[in-house]
C-alpha cells in the first residue's frame, strides 16, 4: 500500500498540483512503509513481480523516474532495504531540484 502510494505520487509529480507536494507525499509514504516493515519485523512480500521497465514505459516516465519506480519495484521483502536507499536519493534529489526552482 505505501510502496505503491509513493509510486502514485512520483508518476503523477506536477501533473495535478505542485510537483513539489507529490514528491514530499512519495517520500513520506516511503517513510511509512519503513516505519510499517521496522515495526513488524517479518519479512513480507515486497512488489518485486512486475518489471520495472514496463510500468515505466507504460507511463512514459523519463529520466529520474525510470530509476525511482526500478528501485521501489525490486523490493523483494522487508529484511532488507538495500533499493529502498537509491530510491530515497533519487527522490531527495528530485526535491531539491524542485525547491530551487521555486
């Protein structure tokens, strides 16, 4: 549900408000899905059984997006965060770059 939420608001950043406001929301809910995962302790199925090029294809995403949706789509469980990192660098610095432009 969170994963998929901050999947929500990157490929929709800009297109129905402030680009700014989706991408604070994605982070957030990646933020919420590590609090949920650090909390239960289990490991539990990730949304790793879609390729990530598809979905990016299939919303024309271009550029750091690309990137952002492979991250969160590879997550495979809860034990480890290892895609989780890229995927917060990638969104922190779609941030910034939105910050400045402000």
């Amino acid at each position: 549900f969170h994963l998929g939420n901050a999947l929500k608001y990157v490929v929709r950043a800009g297109k129905k408000g402030p680009a700014l406001d989706d991408l604070r929301k994605a982070r957030e809910y990646i933020e919420r899905w590590q609090d949920w995962t650090g909390r239960r302790g289990a490991s539990s199925r990730g949304v790793g059984w879609v390729q990530p090029r598809d979905v990016a294809d299939a919303f024309g995403l271009t550029d750091w997006r690309r990137g952002f949706v492979a991250c969160v789509l590879l997550i495979k469980d809860t034990s480890s965060d290892g895609m989780i990192t890229p995927a917060l660098r990638l969104l922190d610095e779609a941030i910034a770059t939105a910050e400045a432009a402000r």
